[in-house]
C-alpha cells in the first residue's frame, strides 16, 4: 500500500480535480483574519475511517474535536475525497463571498506536503502483517517469524499487500514474492476500500496475511466480530523503512497559526496519542529528525 501521508490515497484513483484559481487579492484579504478566531475550519474526507468521516466518527474528527476545545471554538469542515489536488482545493481554496478560504488546518499530512507548512511530527505510525488466530499462524509475533516458517508452510501462504509499499520489498527480500496477492495502490473505483483485506478477504481466508497500514489494520482488525486478528507491527530491526511520521498542516503565510497549532500539539501530546490509542494505531517512537522546527521557508 503507498501511504496517503505518505497518506492513503489507496481507495481511489488519481484524477486531478482541477485547481481552483485564487484572486490576488485573497492574500491580503485574508491577512486580516485569524484562523480559528471564531472557529476551527478543519480540510477532511467526507468517507476514510478510520481517519475521518461526515459523520465525525474518526480519530481525526476527535482530534479536530479537541483541538477545537481548547481553542473554544466549534469544529467545522471542508469536505473532500483525499485524491491529488487535495490540499489545493481546500486548504487553499478562496471563497470570495465569504472572503476567506475554506479550511485552514489538515489534521494529517506527511512528509511529502508541499502545498503548505507542517508542524513537527506529532506521531509515528508503521506498517503491520495481521491474521485470523487459530489458522496455523499463532506461533508469528514478528515478521521474522513469518519469513522463517517451514518452507512448505511459506509456499502455500497467500499474503496480500499493496503495490509500491515498503512490505512488499520485504517480501522480495525474504522469498516470499511468489505468495503475493497483490492490492493495486490506485484502483480506479470509487468503492473499493483498503479495509476491504483486512475486514474481508483476510476474514473469509481469501489471503491467510494482510500487510497494510497500521492505522488501518489495527482499527478494523478489532471491529470484526467473527474472527480473532492478530495485528503485528513492523520494525525497522526488520530489514527496511516501515514507519512514517506524521504531521499537521496549514498554509504558506500563517506562520503565527502554524507556531500555535505547533504550541497545541506540544501541549497536549499525550491526549492525542491517548485519542490514537483508543482508535488502536500503532505507534512507534519519534525519531530524532521528528524534533526538528517546523519548516519555515515560504513558496
């Protein structure tokens, strides 16, 4: 699976949504504003749980929910499917009625945020291999377990990964290529899901391993009723980059909302990752480069 952060834009193809021009003017306009001044206008997905949903029910709704609490302001929301253009018509979307743009924080971006400034890393999460217990694979804690099982018990394995992620180069590297299903990264439907090998094909034993995510296989992992998953995190002891940080941010010019968002954050770290906890994301620790000072140079 390539990340949507690295985010998951694995549920949906690639089109370009055609982006939408900004008056010269919106600049300077909006330099008179404050984000969050009356309230906090948050850029999501209308429909990507665990994330984030219109009905408000992912940890990054909750997030937004306590973000908004402690400035004492409402929550509101720019909705729109994460594909490319995301950002850009959303966080930097004017809306000239109103004289404003349309949202002014992305509750997770990743390294690759180019349409805006990031904060520091406020989590990491890593990729993770699951399977139902009671299928022949309990003795498996690590991802070594799973490469050095029996080879006759290697060879009748079907593992599903998607395209492009960091796992399916760990395959490759430990023999296991051949037992590939593989997940195409852009699909071209609009229905498909990543949970779907999870809640799925890895429950009716269609692929005997998913490797997907973290904050996808562990939250829907645990909301399957039939089956008991076991969710296996991936290291980097384990041969390769797994793990990735995450972010948050807003636009080019909003420094003194970047350095307050930042201020948030730093505040009240262990409540957020007490909110991704209770959603079962996987987390590993910061890494020194995650400590660094938001980026500060303007587009």
């Amino acid at each position: 699976m390539i990340i949507r952060l690295p985010t998951p834009l694995i549920r949906r193809s690639l089109f370009a949504l055609g982006l939408l021009g900004i008056p010269l003017l919106a600049g300077s306009a909006f330099a008179a504003q404050t984000p969050a001044a009356e309230s906090l206008r948050v850029c999501a997905d209308p429909s990507n749980m665990p994330f984030s949903n219109e009905q408000q029910e992912g940890f990054e709704n909750k997030i937004a929910e306590f973000l908004g609490s402690k400035l004492g302001v409402p929550v509101e929301y720019d909705w729109l499917p994460e594909q490319m253009g995301f950002a850009r018509n959303t966080l930097k979307r004017w809306l000239p009625e109103e004289q404003r743009y349309a949202c002014d924080l992305i509750v997770r971006v990743g390294s690759a945020f180019e349409v805006g400034k990031a904060t520091r890393p406020y989590y990491r999460s890593t990729y993770v291999l699951a399977y139902v217990k009671g299928r022949g694979l309990d003795g498996v804690a690590s991802p070594s377990d799973l490469a050095t099982l029996p080879a006759e018990t290697k060879q009748s394995l079907r593992i599903g990964a998607f395209t492009g992620s960091p796992t399916v180069d760990w395959m490759l590297k430990h023999d296991l290529i051949d037992q590939l299903v593989s997940y195409r990264a852009q699909s071209g439907s609009w229905e498909e899901d990543p949970s779907d090998m999870v809640t799925q094909d890895l429950v009716n034993g269609d692929i005997d391993v998913a490797m997907i995510w973290g904050p996808i296989g562990g939250y829907y992992a645990e909301t399957v009723d039939e089956v008991d998953i076991e969710v296996v995190p991936f290291q980097r002891s384990d041969g390769g980059r797994f793990d990735f940080p995450v972010s948050m941010g807003v636009r080019y010019g909003n420094d003194q909302w970047l350095a307050t968002v930042q201020q948030l954050i730093d505040d009240n770290h262990e409540e957020i990752l007490d909110i991704l906890r209770d959603y079962h994301v996987p987390l590993v620790p910061l890494q020194p480069e995650d400590h660094r000072p938001p980026v500060d140079d303007d587009d």
